[in-house]
C-alpha cells in the first residue's frame, strides 16, 4: 500500500471502479466498460451519469472548448490537480468529478462523499484539488488496490516510461455538456446538451480525440458511471407486478360475471377480452423471468469483480520468493532463467525481420 500522502497507481477497470465506488460507501450506480459508442451500445446503458476517458496524456494539447474559469457560480464541483505533476488520483479525481455533479435519484452519495463535498462547497478548484489529495479516507480506499512490490521505489524519481496515461470525466451539468479535466484550470464548455442527446453530443468529442494519435499510440479505455443494473431491473419487476395483479383482478372479474350469467351467455367480446387479458399475462410472464435471468448474471459479474479484486489484492510475493528458493535449491532456477533470456532474443529477432 502507497505511504504517507502517495496515491497507487490502480487499474482501469470496471470491477476496480466499481468497488472503489462502494468503498466510499456510495450506492446505487456501478461502472460498465464501452467498446463501442454505436446509438444501441449506449442506449442499452441508460441512465448514464458520466463518462471515464482514459488517454495517452501528451503536454499542450488544446481543450476542445472554452474553459470556465469560475466553476463555483455554475454549480459545478471541480477540482484541479497541481499543474506540474500528474499524481495517480487521477482515477479517483475522474470517478468523483462524475459523482459529486449528479443529482440523480438512483445514486445514494453516502456520508464519505456528502460529508466531502459538503466540506469543500466553497472552496475555489485549486483548494478542492487540495483536499481530495489531503483526504485521508478517499486515499485509503484508492491505495487499497495498490500492487504489492518486491522492492521500494523512490517515487520522486524520474520515470523511466514516457508513456503518461491521463483520466478526464464528461458530464451534463445545466444544460451543457462539460469535460472536467484536473489538470486544466477549469471545467472546458463543450455546448448545449439535453439528458436525452448527451451522449449523442460527446461520442464525436470523443471520437475526434482518439483520431489525433497515430495507429501505434492507440490505448483508450472508456467507462460509464450508470444506475444499478440489478436496482433497475428489480424496479422493473416490480412494475409488472403490479401489472400482474391488476389482470388477475380484470380477470376474477370476468370470470364471476361469466358464471352468474352462464356460460352459454358469454358474450363474444367478453371472451375476447379474456383472451386478450391472459396473452398480456403470459408476456409480462416472460418478461420477468427474462429480468430475472438479467439479475442472475449481474449477480454472477459483481462475484466475479469481488473474486477478481481480492486476487488483485492479495500478496503473492511470499508464494513467489518461496518457489524462487525451491527452484535455486533443485538447480532449476538458472537453467530456467537462460531459457526465457534465449525465448525473448528469439522474439526479438522474429519482429525485426
């Protein structure tokens, strides 16, 4: 786990977001990963609060808006990181640029993150920057996906890989579309927008930025804050409950008024509104079972994350240190070693050709 004030770099993944979301005790969204901005892919995501970019940061590229340079008067929460470092709360900072500007009824802040934006309400960018990266609670839960190391670094050394992988957030706020971007001074305005066509606005915004790096540069990963699946499609049920037992009613009703009158006096009409009734029933049947099968397979993914985050937890060096002594011991660790050594030159030289 990262010291003192250090933030770990951590994975941009969604089973990670969204545990690091839970672990600031917010509910009632969780994070989705977008392989593709086509009008169906995005639509199937709704409602969506915000969007995740993750992009290969290069130094001076221009904003692709005015930026507000006054976010406190919008009502925006923004918080600017120091411009001469790029920390590793860039994540964190992106996830919360999201949650702390929606006033969704789904989402569920919880006391960690309303008791810190409450805080920090008044506070310029420059000093909620500051008190995110001072919040002692925020970082723990962040640095609690920190690898596990062999060795101790000096963070303040300079990094060997040139290659600096930057998050930003986009959301609507007011009737705008906003990218917030800690490293800027501001929120950047990217026009007009409505609940309904954000994500119609932002996928060129987006798609523009990824065609601005050479074939070689490519590496984007882009995620989407939404509502529960499984709270929604609860909801749903829910819904065509009530539906349900409406039509029972409708149809105990048909039934008594057949049996007083006979039911050689049934009349066409009622019998084809008895028809109607149960071909409506067996479809909300299947609809159910269909949300039912949706809630079996969220269920199974939010295993699979917690399955997943406690391997990326777990300390595997002691394991490794110790099968690095047996295999010193039997003799096989240099043979191995050579081995991999002469697979690598090998590979090498397969690409050079």
């Amino acid at each position: 786990m990262a010291a003192g004030g250090e933030w770990c770099l951590i994975e941009s993944d969604p089973g990670v977001f969204t545990e690091l979301i839970r672990g600031f005790d917010c509910s009632g969204v969780q994070v989705e990963e977008i392989y593709s901005l086509d009008e169906a892919s995005l639509e199937d995501l709704r409602p969506v609060h915000g969007l995740i970019f993750l992009f290969k940061w290069k130094p001076g590229e221009e904003p692709a808006g005015p930026i507000v340079h006054e976010s406190r008067s919008l009502g925006i929460f923004f918080a600017k990181q120091a411009n001469t470092v790029i920390t590793n709360a860039c994540a964190t900072q992106a996830i919360l640029s999201v949650l702390l500007n929606c006033n969704h009824p789904d989402l569920d802040l919880g006391p960690t993150l309303s008791s810190f934006k409450d805080f920090s309400a008044t506070f310029d960018s420059s000093l909620k920057g500051l008190s995110l990266s001072n919040s002692d609670v925020i970082r723990q839960v962040h640095n609690g996906f920190a690898r596990q190391q062999m060795f101790e670094f000096d963070a303040k050394l300079p990094q060997k890989d040139e290659n600096v992988y930057h998050f930003v957030a986009y959301v609507p706020l007011h009737g705008k579309l906003y990218e917030l971007d800690g490293l800027r001074d501001g929120p950047i305005d990217l026009g007009p927008c409505t609940p309904e066509n954000w994500l119609g606005v932002c996928k060129p915004i987006i798609e523009a930025r990824m065609q601005k790096y050479s074939a070689e540069e490519i590496h984007f990963n882009l995620m989407a804050i939404v509502s529960s699946r499984k709270a929604i499609h609860l909801k749903d049920i829910d819904r065509l409950n009530q539906k349900r037992t409406q039509i029972l009613d409708n149809l105990e009703q048909l039934k008594s008024q057949s049996s007083k009158e006979g039911a050689d006096a049934m009349e066409t009409d009622q019998v084809t509104s008895e028809n109607e009734l149960q071909s409506v029933m067996k479809n909300i049947d299947s609809e159910i079972s269909r949300l039912q099968t949706l809630i079996a397979g969220e269920d199974d993914k939010m295993l699979r994350y917690k399955v997943e985050n406690i391997r990326r937890k777990h300390n595997y060096l002691p394991l490794i240190m110790e099968l690095l002594k047996v295999l010193a011991k039997q003799g096989n660790l240099v043979p191995l070693v050579e081995k991999a050594k002469e697979e690598v030159q090998a590979k090498k030289a397969e690409q050079a050709k």
